[in-house]
C-alpha cells in the first residue's frame, strides 16, 4: 500500500483559515450592504407614495366640503323647457286601449285582422293607377 507523507505547518494552516474568514466576511458584509440599501430606498419610495396618497385624500376631502355646502346644480341648464315643448311624443292612449286585455283579439280574430289588413293593401296596391 502506498501511503503519502504530507506535512503542513499550523502557522500556515491559521493564516489559510484565516484569509478564508476574511473573504467570506468581506463578501458577506457587501450583500448585506447592497440589500440594506435597497430596503431604504423601497422604504423611502413607500414613504414618498403615502404622503402622495395623503395629499390627495386632503384635496378630495377638501373639495367635497367645498361642493357639500353648495345646494344648486353646478350646470345650470337654460331653455329645457323649449326642448321639450318641441318635441312630438306618441298619442299612447290608443296603444292603451289595443293592449288592454278587454279589447284584445282572440287568436283567429287576430289572424282575421292580419289577413283582412293584408288584402287591403293589395286591393290599394292594383287600385293605384300607374
């Protein structure tokens, strides 16, 4: 069997540990560092987003005391009443009374009415001189 001799002296093995502690340390405290810095900045960018958020509840508080004391319409409309006399709106009395279920057909007196008014416009139709 063969076997291998390998001698170290401890100093160099404490200055090896040694180096090694520090390297991981030093890489270690630069994460730290970084993701501390990243916590501040999203902590002053949360900050900065409630004072808006505040800011803008305070104007739309401000303005809805503002509106709650005004007791008039903020667009005045004028001449609303011309509008309406001008326009013509449907006679509905006669739909009424065509709807209410005394005056309503049976089925074939509404067949018969459907058939008598469609012969009526073909008899108007050749009546027509051309």
């Amino acid at each position: 069997m063969l076997t291998f001799e390998f001698s170290m002296n401890i100093l160099v093995l404490f200055a090896l540990v040694m180096g090694s502690a520090f390297a991981g340390f030093s890489l270690r405290s630069k994460q730290l560092k970084k993701n501390r810095s990243r916590v501040m900045q999203l902590e002053k960018e949360m900050i900065s987003n409630h004072a808006e958020i505040l800011e803008l509840q305070k104007e739309y508080i401000t303005m809805e005391l503002k509106f709650r004391g005004i007791k008039d319409p903020i667009v005045v409309m004028r001449n609303a009443q011309k509008t309406e006399g001008e326009e013509k709106l449907p006679d509905v009395t006669l739909r009424k009374k065509l709807l209410n279920k005394d005056h309503t057909p049976s089925r074939n007196e509404g067949y018969q009415m459907v058939y008598d008014s469609l012969l009526n416009k073909e008899q108007q139709a050749t009546a027509a001189p051309y």
